[in-house]
C-alpha cells in the first residue's frame, strides 16, 4: 500500500469501528489544520482525540494478513489510537514539508499515552524514517510503556536504526527481563559488538552466580569462534535444559565445522531429530 492510500484506509477502519459523532468531528477539524497548515490546531486535536472517542478496542479488522490490516488488528489498536493515527497520517500526507517537524515536535511534548501511540505505529506514518530521534531517545525512557511501544513487536527499529541504536535497544530489553522474542530483526541485526557485549555480560553473570535469560543468545550464531564456543560449550553441558537448546540451536544456525561438532552426538541433537525446536520453544 502506498503512503497516499494510508489515510483512506484508517479512514474507512474508523468510520466502521467509532460512533457517527466522533468520526463527524474529527473530520471537521481537519479543515483547521491543513488549509492553511496549523500546528497549533494540530496539536490541539491530537490532543482532545482522547475525551471524544472512547477508549475501546476496534475489532473485526480484515483485510491483508501481513500488512496494515494485521499490524493493527495484533496490536489491539483502540479507537482513540486509530484516530490518532489517521489524523497525523492525514496531514503528513497533505503537507509533508510542513508537518513532519511539526509531527516530531508533538511526540517530544505528547503525555504517555500519546507517545505510546506514536511509536507503536510509527512504523505506519507516511515519511516515517524522519522519526528515528524520537524512537532513538524512547531509549533513554524509565517508563516502562514507553520502552516496550518502540522495542518489541515493532518493525521500525531493524529498519531505521543504527547498530549502537539497536545494540542499544535489545540490551536494555534483556536488562528489563521482557520477551526477546517479541523484538523483530534480531538476527537480521546481529553484529559482532553486540555478540561481544553478550559475552561479556553473561559472563559477569555466571561470575556472579546469576542466571540470564537463555534467548539472550539468539543473535550470536553468524559469529561463533574462539571464545564464543567455549560459551556454547558452558551452554550445551548446563544443567538447565533450556541454556542447552540455546547453545543448540546456535550451533545448529551457525553452519561453521566448529560449533555443529559441539552438537554432534549431544543428547540435544537426538532431541531435536525426534520433535524439532526454536527459540520460541524455551522455557515454554
């Protein structure tokens, strides 16, 4: 879809999920913002989208299966978040050399709430790769919310950010104990300072006495040697099963001589020949 059908689309989504009344009036804000363009008004609708549509989910989202239609329908977007969306869609489509700073300025003044919505589906604006400062300093957040609407089940990060931005992502979700899996791109971002920066930290741990959490591995198979395997060694002879389907499943990905001879034999392979298993298996 292109970014010019993107507004008719929430458009239509809107007018089907949302009562007449609030539809009707955010549609007759949007003379006051773009014609002439106003940021002002802008602001002040993005704003007041929140006491005049109600804070329930939209369902019965249909459409393509890998797109917009299941981007939102996952997410459980609710109306006053569609309408959020489709108003700053709507005015980057209209003027987008006025209002793409105008639309950065808002995330950087926007209450929680607000910014949830905007990094949850930033990924969706119209001209969104001008948005990677707002994502990036999402980062540096303690608000929890916050972190996780840029950080898991997002696309926009392995899109838009650069290897210490991403590096820097996915170890603060380790940090924080959140679901690895839910974070896209992992091994499509996978980069030797993050590997080392792995090692390194499990180590301190396991110098500690403290677990880590076995899918923090995910992203070193590319890069396995050297010390790496004397990791996977450690991983493949741990009590716990699940730090030895990751070392498993490392070595299996890595394709060099090296890590597939740590598995050959391993009560892991035969494991894994009876009933096959990824990341998303451990710890189930």
């Amino acid at each position: 879809m292109s970014e010019a059908n993107l507004p008719d689309l929430l458009r239509g989504l809107l007018s089907r999920a949302a009562d007449a009344d609030a539809t009707d009036w955010l549609e007759s804000r949007l003379p006051e913002i773009l014609d002439p363009p106003s940021a002002r008004n802008l602001f002040l609708t993005y704003s007041l989208v929140g006491r005049t549509f109600p804070d329930r989910e939209v369902t019965g989202i249909d459409g393509d299966t890998s797109g917009v239609h299941a981007y939102l329908s996952r997410h459980g977007i609710r109306q006053g978040e569609l309408a959020r969306v489709y108003l700053l869609a709507r005015a980057l489509v209209s003027d987008p050399e006025y209002f793409t700073p105008k639309v950065r300025q808002l995330a950087q003044v926007a209450d929680t709430g607000e910014l949830v919505t905007f990094l949850r589906y930033i990924s969706l604006l119209p001209g969104c790769e001008a948005f990677a400062d707002t994502a990036v300093d999402a980062l540096r957040t303690n608000i929890a919310d916050v972190f996780k609407a840029i950080a898991l089940d997002n696309p926009y990060p392995a899109a838009h950010f650069n290897t210490q931005q991403w590096n820097q992502m996915y170890l603060k979700a380790a940090f924080m104990q959140l679901d690895l899996l839910a974070i896209p791109g992992v091994e499509s971002r996978a980069n030797p300072d993050l590997v080392r920066i792995i090692s390194d930290y499990a180590h301190e741990r396991w110098a500690a006495s403290r677990e880590i959490d076995p899918i923090f591995w995910r992203p070193v198979s590319p890069f396995l040697a050297g010390a790496l395997l004397q990791d996977m060694q450690r991983l493949l002879s741990s009590p716990n099963p699940a730090e030895q389907q990751a070392g498993y499943l490392c070595c299996r990905a890595s394709g060099k001589p090296e890590a597939r001879e740590l598995i050959s034999g391993h009560p892991m392979d035969n494991a894994y020949s009876e009933s096959p298993f990824g990341w998303e298996d451990i710890n189930a």
